[in-house]
C-alpha cells in the first residue's frame, strides 16, 4: 500500500473516529436536555465571550474546523436566545 493511500485512510478514520465523538456528545446533551436548566446572564456573556475566542483562534489556524465545529456546537446548545 502506498504511503499516500495508508495516510488518507488514516486521516478519514480520524474524521469518522471525531464524527461519532461528536455524535454521542450531541446524544449525551439531548439526554441532559430532559430537565431545563436556566443560567445566569453572566454565564451566558462567559459563553458568548467563549464563544468568540473560540472563532478567534479557529481563525488563526489553531483549531482544525471539526474541531472547531464541535467546540462550536456545544457552545451553542449552551446558550439560551430569548
């Protein structure tokens, strides 16, 4: 097997092994989701401030985008939009 085929076989098994990581996350929060919890407005300015650091390093190379995505979705599920 070519060097070049065994690395995209081991890049796309990383990416499958991430997407179903992110899967059981989303299914543990929708579980979690069961019994509301409010937070504070001051929890909710720390996710938005989370939030847009999270986009700052993304945008400075530091995260890889489904890495970033993830992040990204947990932070949003976390935020309540009135």
């Amino acid at each position: 097997m070519s060097q070049a085929r065994f690395q995209k076989q081991q890049r796309e098994k990383a990416r499958r092994e991430r997407a179903a990581a992110k899967f059981a996350r989303k299914e543990e929060r929708r579980e979690q989701k069961a019994e509301p919890t409010t937070t504070s407005s001051a929890d909710q300015a720390a996710l938005v401030a989370d939030l847009a650091a999270l986009h700052e390093r993304f945008d400075k190379g530091e995260l890889e985008l489904d890495d970033f995505l993830a992040a990204k979705d947990d932070l949003t599920e976390r935020l309540q939009i009135t």
